[in-house]
C-alpha cells in the first residue's frame, strides 16, 4: 500500500526542530544570531590577540587625534590610543554587563514569579504589589540610585541593571506560570503526592520556557544601552577602561572636530543592540504556536 505523502516525518519533528525551521526562515534573525554569536566569540577571545597595556591603555602622544587612516582604521583619540582596538576590547565589558545584569534579574525574577504564579493567595500579591511599587520608579533612574549608593564600577554596574530587571522577569514568569499551573498533568502530579518545588522544576517552568527565553534576549540589549548610558554619566566603567558609553563620554567634548571618536563607540552599541533585538524578535515569532502551524 502506497505511503499516503501526508504521512511524513513531519508529526515526529521535536519542538526544539520546528522552533529551529521557523528561525532559519527569517534573514533578520538569522544575521542578528549571526553577529552576537561573532560578538560573543570576539569578547571571549579578545585577550589571546590584544594586550591591555600596550595596545588598549597605552598613551601615544605623536599619535593624538588622528583620523581613520590605514595604520589606525578608526582613528586615535585625544590620547593616542587606537579607537579600533578599543571598541574590539570593548566589547568584553559591554557584553558582560549585558549578559551578567541579565542572568541576575532571571534568576531572581524566576524564582519569584514561579513562587508567585503557582501558590497565589496571600504570597502572590505580596509579591506583585512589592513588584508593582518597584517598578513605579524608572529603571534607568533606579539603576542610577543603585549605582551611587554602591560606587560606580562595572559589579555594581551590573547589580544595579541585574536588580532594576527583576520586576520584568517576574511578571513574565508568573504569566508563563499561570497558564501551565491549571494543566492535566500538573493536577496529576499533585495528586500522587509529588513535591510542590518538584512539581515546579519538572513541569511548570520546561513547559512555560519560552516566553522567558525571548524576554531574556531582548533584556540583555536593554541592558547593554543602560550599561553604556550609566557609564557615559560617569556612573559606570572608569576611564581609562574602553566600555563604549565610556568611550562616548570621554570623546563628547571632540564630537564636533572628531566626530569619528564617538562614532565607532556608538555604532558598536547601536549593532550589538540591534542584532539582539533581531534575533529576539525572530525567536518570539518562531516560538510562537500560531506561526507554527
């Protein structure tokens, strides 16, 4: 009997294959996956090719200011340092800060919103109302609180980001929660006895991923520009440190007579954003049942 075409390996795909199909489908996401993936590798690498002192620090007098040219193809800054070699080693920083402020707000804001979602009651609007009076005051204005109670340097930095990022993680968490909470298969788990923190780990959280998932890689470029706005402020990488707001900071006062020394810091920010951006769109869309179909 002939195999009936409908009955291919379609139905057999994994969720991980399809989620995969629908990504490789979309050009934007694909080069933004792309370009973090080469930002990531640059920033993981950058010190086996790029010596801090001598090629990232080093004050060059005779080379001051000079524009893009074939020995330095960014030009120099006020200092004699290369701005190529700089935002390359910068990168290392800004991306730390990215995804380390990331990391905290979604460990935190996953516990809180998964304890919140799946008890509710009493706990569940402690929770929210203390989210609800966080998040009244900007994020950007609570990371500048957080930093100048701290000290501006790269780990309050990215506490600060980390802590004014919880509110958001929890709330998202706590949706992706209340819309597995009430499934069959989390009734049956209660029913045979099986431990609440279990439950949670094993069911909820593998089965309510998703929306955490697209939400975290859209942070870490929210991040990303809070870091470089706190540091341009003076309240986060210290000079001579080659953080791009940094860099922007320090070259402002040029921006007129060398507008190529915060150029480049800038387009850095504005690519690295931007590919994050895409890949996170393109991620939502395709972890998106509805596309799927």
């Amino acid at each position: 009997m002939a195999k009936n075409p409908s009955d291919s390996p379609k139905k057999n795909r994994s969720y991980g294959y399809e989620v995969w199909r629908m990504l490789r489908r979309n050009k934007g996401a694909m080069v933004g996956m792309v370009i973090t993936i080469i930002l990531v590798v640059v920033s993981l690498t950058v010190d086996l090719y790029l010596d801090y002192d001598t090629q990232i620090v080093a004050q060059h007098a005779t080379e001051r200011l000079q524009w893009p040219s074939a020995k330095h193809i960014f030009g120099t800054d006020n200092l004699g340092r290369d701005i190529f070699f700089r935002v390359v080693y910068g990168s290392k920083y800004s991306l730390l800060i990215g995804f380390s402020s990331t990391l905290i707000s979604v460990v935190f804001g996953v516990i809180l919103g998964s304890i919140s979602g799946y008890f509710g009651g009493k706990i569940d609007n402690i929770i929210m109302r203390t989210c609800d009076v966080i998040g009244a005051i900007p994020g950007f204005l609570l990371g500048m609180m957080i930093v100048s109670a701290l000290g501006p340097n790269l780990v309050n930095l990215a506490i600060a980001l980390g802590i004014s990022g919880i509110t958001y993680t929890t709330r998202v968490t706590r949706a992706s929660v209340l819309t597995v909470a009430g499934s069959e298969y989390v009734e049956s788990a209660r029913a045979i006895g099986m431990p609440e923190w279990k439950i949670i780990l094993t069911y909820i959280l593998p089965n309510g991923f998703s929306p955490i998932i697209v939400a975290t890689t859209l942070r870490v470029g929210s991040n990303i520009i809070s870091a470089s706005s706190l540091s341009f402020l003076g309240l986060g990488a210290q000079q001579p440190m080659p953080e791009w707001g940094a860099m922007l900071s320090a070259g402002r006062n040029y921006v007129l007579e060398k507008p190529y020394i915060t150029l480049f810091p800038g387009l850095a920010i504005m690519i690295t954003v931007l590919a994050l951006n895409m890949f996170g769109d393109g991620l939502r869309d395709a972890m998106d049942p509805k596309l799927r179909r």
